[in-house]
C-alpha cells in the first residue's frame, strides 16, 4: 500500500459511511440519484507533485551555486596568501 492511500483511506471510508447513511434520493423523474464519494483530486495532486519536483531541483541548483562559491573563495585565499592552511 502506497503512503497517500493509508492518509485517505480513512476519510474515504467516513465518506462512504455518510453517504451510505443518507435516503435515497430521487430526481424530479423518479429516477434515482447515486452519490459517491472520493477523496482523490487528480489535478491538484500532479500539481503539488511538480512543483516539489521543481522546488527540489532549485535547491539542488542553489547548493552547487553556493558550493562553486565557497571553493572559490577558498582557493583564491590560497593563492593570495599561500603557505596559510585554515583549521575549520
């Protein structure tokens, strides 16, 4: 079983527990009506799995910026003050 499937089931099961609980309904033709319940919404869920994927991809981007920045930091140190070691 997939994470978001144990989160939902629960309130899929109150879902169909309420509607089970609910009378019959019946349009204006005598014809009934089905309700069903269902927690999932397809579109919201592709949007939030996107933008994640980008968020995570932008920190990735910024930690090799930041990583690019303290190496050359550290190497122009050495090359301005050579025969200096740094004890951090």
């Amino acid at each position: 079983m997939h994470l978001d499937e144990a989160a939902s089931r629960p309130l899929d099961e109150r879902g169909v527990a309420a509607v089970e609980q609910m009378s019959s309904l019946r349009d204006s033709e005598g014809n009934r009506v089905v309700v069903r319940f269902d927690v999932r919404n397809i579109e919201a869920e592709n949007l939030l799995r996107d933008h994640s994927t980008t968020l995570v991809s932008n920190i990735v981007a910024d930690q090799q910026t930041a990583i690019r920045s303290s190496l050359e930091e550290g190497l122009l140190g050495a090359i301005t003050r050579p025969g200096r070691r740094s004890t951090s």
